[in-house]
C-alpha cells in the first residue's frame, strides 16, 4: 500500500487518525508541532513520541521530503534557485529571494502547467500533476533547512497555477497557517492567478487574509486571448467583474501584474486602456521587465517599464516596478521549469 503524506492532513484529519488508533487526543497536537514547527522529516526524530506510535504512523503515512538535487545562487542579489526531486521522480523548482524586509520564497503548485502562456517557460513542456498541499509544505519546511534562512513570506508564484490546483491549495493555506502548527498569518502569503474566474469567486467565499495577484498582462481582449490562452475562455470583462466581487467581499486589495513586453503591450494607448480597466478599483499594478526565456522572443528594456510605469502613474494608478531577481540562474519570474539540464 502506497503511504499517505501525513504533511497534507488538517490538524482535525490528524486528530481523528490518531485517535483511531486507539491514542490520546494530545499526540495529535504533538505530532502537528514536530511536522510543522520542528519541521521533522522523519518519524523517529519525534523524540516524546513511543515508538509503537511512530511505527503505526510510518506504516501508513510518510512525511513528504522532497529531494533537493541542486541549489544554484545569484552571484548578484543572493537569490538561492532550487531544482526539487518529488517521490515520483518528477522535478520542479523552487527560489528564495532576499528583500529588505525579509526572505521571501516562491513555491509551484504543479509539476508544469497546462495555461499556455505564451511568454512563461513553466508551460513549455506542459502539464504532469497537481502538488500535494504536503509537497508544497515541504518547499518551504526543507529549503529553510537547507538555506539556514528564515522564510518571512511565501508565494505561489512558481510553476503551476494554484487556482487550477484548488483544493490542495486551499489545504496548504489552511495548514501553514493553523496556530497549532506554524501559524503563518496570510498576510504574508501571496497567490497568483492568470485569471480562473470561478475559482476567483471561490476563493474569495474562503475569505483568506493573503494578496491575490492577478496576471493582466494586456488591457484588451484581443491581445490577451492571444499571449494567455485562458482569456479564450474567461475574457477580461469577466476576470474584472470577479476582481470586483473579490474585493468586495474580502477587503483586500488586489495586485494586477503585468509582464511589460516592448511592442506587445507597452503602448500610449495600452497604458490607456489599462487605466480605463482599472480606474476607480482597489488595485496595485505591478510591472514586471519580461525575463528572457530561450524559446520565445519577447524583450523589455529597463528604460520603456519606466516610461510605461509613468504613463499609468499619471493617470493616478498605483503601480511599481518589481526588481527582478536571480536572472542571472533563470529564477526570475517566468523562468521556472519542470525539465532541467545538468
Ligand atoms: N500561474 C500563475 C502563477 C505562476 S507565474 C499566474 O499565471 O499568475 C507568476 C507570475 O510570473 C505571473 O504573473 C506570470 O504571468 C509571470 N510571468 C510568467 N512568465 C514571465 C516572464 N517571462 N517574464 C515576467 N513574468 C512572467
């Protein structure tokens, strides 16, 4: 029998488990403590655990441990990127980046990505599995370990689309943040979606604490649909009517991203139908200088974000220009992979 990844059980899963096995209702409390503080990747390191009960557990449940198979670092800005081995020999990476206010680390949520976005290399080999909400914990449990840095926020932001993988996100969401384990607040947790409207409206019944950040990306239907695939089926219209009921109900403001592309999205008249889409909205836009990926063409030069950033910022919109980090490793945004030479 194939071992369940104990990581992915809720606190209550975990209770009702232990319980079952004929336990006191406190192990639970303990157990959740060693996986999600002490971070164990092993059940013989639960020391005030009999080992009749580590045995029971290790029967049938393993803690997931993803394989680090290689860590590559930025010689400019200390961004660590992570080439991850999964259980079934599937690989995926990972980037811890360093910023003024802390480490931040990017996570996938699945091992390639089925959306089709013309610019990202996450998609280019398509699509294998969904990540557990176990194997996206352990992203973030063992390359703290490893880097012997402290993680202060997460996003979910690196191969995958989170809102396509729903429920295993919801379940990490849930599991990073319960205060009897590592009680993260989701403030510090940002999920990025290249716009599944129903699982927008879904997400925001759940009435989470974190950002959402929306890939925009391109003002107008037309060239959207033709650089993001999933624009075919949920258009702008709709992706912003979601937005609204998003930020109505959950009171958080939402971050547009937009992955600047010189002579693709980067016009007078671009910066003008953003802010027609935009004005108004409790929103955040953030630039991103497209990073380079091999099999595609697309380019941004520093000076054209900067003049775009100006345009939309004279028409009153929040907006940012975000540093990109770790270009120098391929660990900037859109450059994650699920293949990888050595
Ligand atoms: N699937 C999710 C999250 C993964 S991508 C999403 O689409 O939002 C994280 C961010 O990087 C998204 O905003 C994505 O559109 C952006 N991105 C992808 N490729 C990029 C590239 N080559 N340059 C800059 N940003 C890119």
């Amino acid at each position: 029998m194939e071992r369940k990844d104990i990581l992915s059980l809720s606190f209550e899963e975990l209770s009702g488990v232990i319980e079952e096995m004929g336990e006191k209702k406190f192990r639970a409390k303990q157990i959740f403590s060693w996986l999600h503080c002490k971070k164990v990747s092993d059940f013989s390191q639960m020391t005030d655990i009999s080992l009749s009960l580590r045995t029971k557990l290790g029967e049938k449940y393993c803690i997931n441990s993803l394989k680090i198979v290689r860590r590559l670092e930025s010689k400019r800005d200390n961004t660590l990127k992570y080439l991850c081995e999964l259980e079934d020999g599937n690989h995926i990476e990972c980037v811890l980046m360093e910023y003024h206010h802390g480490n931040s680390i990017c996570i996938s949520t699945q091992v390639g990505c089925k959306m089709g976005c013309t610019f990202c290399a996450s998609t280019i080999a398509g699509y294998r599995r969904d990540l557990t909400a176990g194997e996206m914990l352990s992203q973030v449990y063992r390359i703290e370990d490893n880097s012997h840095r402290h993680i202060d926020s997460i996003v979910l932001m690196g191969i995958g689309e989170p809102l396509d993988n729903f429920d295993n996100t919801c379940r990490f969401l849930d599991n990073i943040s319960d205060a009897r384990g590592r009680g993260m607040s989701l403030r510090h947790v940002s999920v990025s979606t290249c716009g599944i409207v129903p699982r927008i409206r879904e997400l925001a019944e759940k009435k989470y604490g974190i950002t959402l950040s929306v890939s925009l990306h391109c003002p107008d239907n037309e060239g959207r649909s033709r650089i993001m695939p999933v624009n075919r089926r949920y258009d702008i219209d709709e992706l912003m009517k979601a937005c609204r009921e998003y930020t109505d109900a959950t009171g958080r403001r939402i971050s547009f991203e937009y992955a600047v592309m010189n002579g693709v999205n980067d016009s007078r008249e671009d910066a003008k139908k953003l802010y027609g889409l935009l004005k108004g909205f409790m929103c955040h836009v953030n630039l991103i200088p497209v990073n380079e990926v091999k099999e595609t063409e697309y380019k941004a030069d520093r000076h054209s974000v900067e003049v775009f950033a100006k345009m939309l910022s004279d028409y009153g919109l929040n907006v940012t220009v975000r540093r990109t980090l770790g270009a120098d490793i391929d660990a900037a945004c859109g450059q994650l992979r699920r293949e990888y030479e050595i």
